[in-house]
C-alpha cells in the first residue's frame, strides 16, 4: 500500500514538472493579464539601451529564485512588460489547475537564463522571445504572420533597424484585404508607458513583415 501511494505521488509530481497548458487557455490568461494593468501612465516607458535593468514593475519569483526585481519608480519596457505578463499567466494557470508554479525544463537557475532569452541577451538575437519558448518546448512559433492571435507574442523588427516586443492583438486590414498594421499591446514611448498602439507594414520606419516572430505558448 505505502509503495502504490508512494508510485502515486511520483506521478502526480512528474505530471506537474511536465504540465502545459493548452494554447487557448493560456492565451485567454495572457489577455486578462494585459487587462489588469492599467493605461494612464502610471508605469512610465523607460529603457537604458546597454543596462541590466529587467524593465519589469514588479518583482518575479519562481521556484525559489527572484527572476526580476521590481523597479521603485513603477517604470517598464517592453521585454520585461512581455516577460513578466509571460510569468503572470503560467503562475495564474498553475494555480487555476491546482498545481505547483512550475515549467517544463526550468528550475529556479533556468528562470534567469530563459529571461536572457526572452530580451535576446542570448542565444537568437532577433527571434528572441520566440526562441526562448519555442526551445523550452513551451510552444511553438507560427510562421505564417497572418495566422497570428490575441494573446500570441511577437519580437518585430522594422524597416529603420528598430525592434520591439509585444502582445499581439489584431491585423489591420486594407481594403483589399491585405495586411495593413499591426495592433498591438507593449510598453512604448507613444502611450506613456503600457497601451495599445498599431504600426503600419509600410514605409521607412514600418515594420518589416519579414521579420515579425510570432510564438504561441501552450499545446494544442
């Protein structure tokens, strides 16, 4: 009996280390995880291109390791904004399944290194966020940028070398149907800080579709 209870609780510990939540669901939580914060400039954009800063309003914690720190003026931008919703809503996800705040693959040490991915400190420098998921097994990368959904992440770059992470929202589209700009989710100078905003895929400093990196967390 002690031996069956103890193969049991084995399993339901394995089963928590290699949990994924579905595609949908995740995406449902991102999404009202986006919502929680709020747009009127109370967490100001601020990015020192070059620092360790992890840009993120508040402090992440998992398995026993702090991942990021908050920063004292509530100031964020848009890796840490993303990074830290990412973190948001596989802990919310955890604790709607009952389960440990675990990821398949990532022990406290590995929280850290799969943040350096997530900012391109590491690894891909231009796929980042989709490379730190997509590598972890932690979902999968959607190449075909029009099939792109709410609650998706992108890495974008545009025409002017200048890139940004976000949470995708919706295509814009013309009049013939074709994609016209991206509406998105960040933190950006253009709304004081966390908002939403759309860029057009088009001009000298559009965004290059070319090089927009859509990742979907999750498991079908």
């Amino acid at each position: 009996m002690r031996v069956a209870l103890a193969l049991l609780a084995l399993i339901v510990v394995v089963r928590a280390e290699e949990a994924v939540p579905s595609e949908a669901d995740f995406s449902k939580l991102v999404l009202s995880v986006v919502k929680s914060y709020p747009t009127d400039g109370t967490h100001k954009y601020y990015w020192p291109k070059g620092d360790s800063w992890p840009g993120t309003t508040c402090d992440l914690e998992y398995q026993g390791a702090k991942a990021c720190e908050a920063d004292p003026e509530k100031r964020c931008y848009c890796c840490g904004l993303t990074f830290e919703v990412f973190v948001k809503a596989w802990k919310a996800w955890c604790e709607a399944k009952k389960l440990p705040f675990a990821m398949p693959g990532v022990d406290g040490e590995g929280i850290v290194d799969f943040r350096a991915d997530w900012f391109g400190s590491t690894g891909d420098k231009r796929t980042t966020l989709q490379h730190a998921v997509v590598c972890r097994g932690l979902g999968r990368a959607i190449t075909r940028i029009e099939e792109a959904r709410p609650g998706d992440f992108v890495q974008f770059w545009r025409n002017n070398g200048t890139g940004h992470s976000v949470v995708f929202l919706e295509w814009k589209k013309g009049g013939d149907g074709k994609l016209k700009a991206l509406k998105y989710w960040s933190a950006q100078k253009s709304t004081d800080g966390i908002g939403e905003r759309e860029e057009r895929l088009s001009g000298d400093d559009g965004i290059d579709p070319a090089q927009v990196h859509i990742v979907r967390v999750g498991c079908k």
